[in-house]
C-alpha cells in the first residue's frame, strides 16, 4: 500500500503558533497527539515528520519547517524521497475566503491568493493537488496579513477544538474517498 503524505501549512516558531495561519499545524499535531505519534526533524527535508499507520493505509504527516511562503520547497523533497504520487498528497491550509468553521476538500484548484499553496503549484508544476482549506474568515477592516498572523479570538478558540477533530478526520478519509465536499461546523 502506497505511504499518503498529509502535509499541513504554518509558520514554525512560537511565536506562530496560535496564528490563524498555522491552522494546517495544528491539524498535523492533533493527528499526531490522537495516535500518539512523535513528529522527528529532519533537516535533509526541511520538516517535521511522523508515521502513522492506520486500518486504511499509512500516512506520512508533515509539517514544513520553511516559511508557509517557501512550503513548495519542503513538499518536493518530501514527494521525491518518498516517491509518491500527487493522488498520495493532501495540503491542509488556512483559507481567509472561507468563514470561520467551514472545511472545503478539493481535489484541484489556484492558490487562491494562499502564497503556501501557491509555492507548493509552482514547485510541483501543477494545480492538480488535493487540498483541506479551512475558514479562518476574513475582516472587512483589517489588514489580511496581520489578520492571519493573529491567533485566534476566545470565541474561535472554543470552536476550534471540534474544527480540528472534523479536520483531522477528513484528512484521514480523503484517501478512501476522494469526494469533494464543504462541511460547515456551528
């Protein structure tokens, strides 16, 4: 059975990590928290990764340790070292185009504004990746960048707890199959 690479977006360092950006995070360590998987640097790579094996397949779980702008950098010596197919990758990111508590899986499509995913297309030379954008919303008043670099309000903070769940639940599904969808979590 072929490895599945989920590989989720953000920025490293603490001073990221609550950010609205590093949403793909956080999805990447409740996966590895729920099966008690330790993520192991890899300088060669430019991540953090860890195995986990599933009834429904083994999964590489990564986190770049680039900047989300050079992620497409990390995911090509990834997909190279583990030969797989872009059918095996699955990019969970944030997506300010999507409200707050909306997951939309999708089989292909632009980077819509989103410079990870974008730098992951230009490094893999196509559009045709799968991709779990989840809504973190977007201020009608506020400066988008430092919007997303901003953690998360209290209010989302106690919603996001059933986000990641429902996240990480589809990253895993995905693979079995395949269906494009939007949830929305109230």
């Amino acid at each position: 059975m072929p490895l599945k690479i989920i590989a989720g977006l953000g920025n490293p360092g603490k001073k990221y990590s609550e950010n609205r950006h590093n949403i793909g995070f956080k999805v990447i360590d409740r996966l590895a928290r729920d099966y008690h998987i330790k993520l192991k640097r890899s300088i060669r790579l430019k991540s953090w990764l860890g195995e986990l094996k599933t009834a429904s397949g083994c999964f590489l779980l990564v986190k770049p340790k680039t900047y989300m702008n050079n992620s497409g950098f990390c995911l090509e010596k990834v997909m190279a070292k583990h030969r797989a197919g872009l059918r095996d990758l699955l990019i969970i990111y944030d997506d300010a185009d999507l409200n707050f508590g909306v997951l939309r899986v999708k089989k292909s499509g632009s980077a819509g504004g989103q410079r990870g995913m974008e730098s992951i297309i230009n490094m893999l030379g196509t559009k045709e990746i799968s991709r779990l954008r989840i809504g973190v919303g977007k201020p009608a008043e506020r400066d988008l960048a430092d919007y997303i670099l901003s953690d998360f309000s209290q209010e989302e903070k106690g919603k996001l707890k059933t986000i990641l769940d429902k996240a990480a639940e589809v990253s895993l599904e995905w693979f079995k199959d395949k269906e494009e969808k939007t949830i929305r979590i109230d």
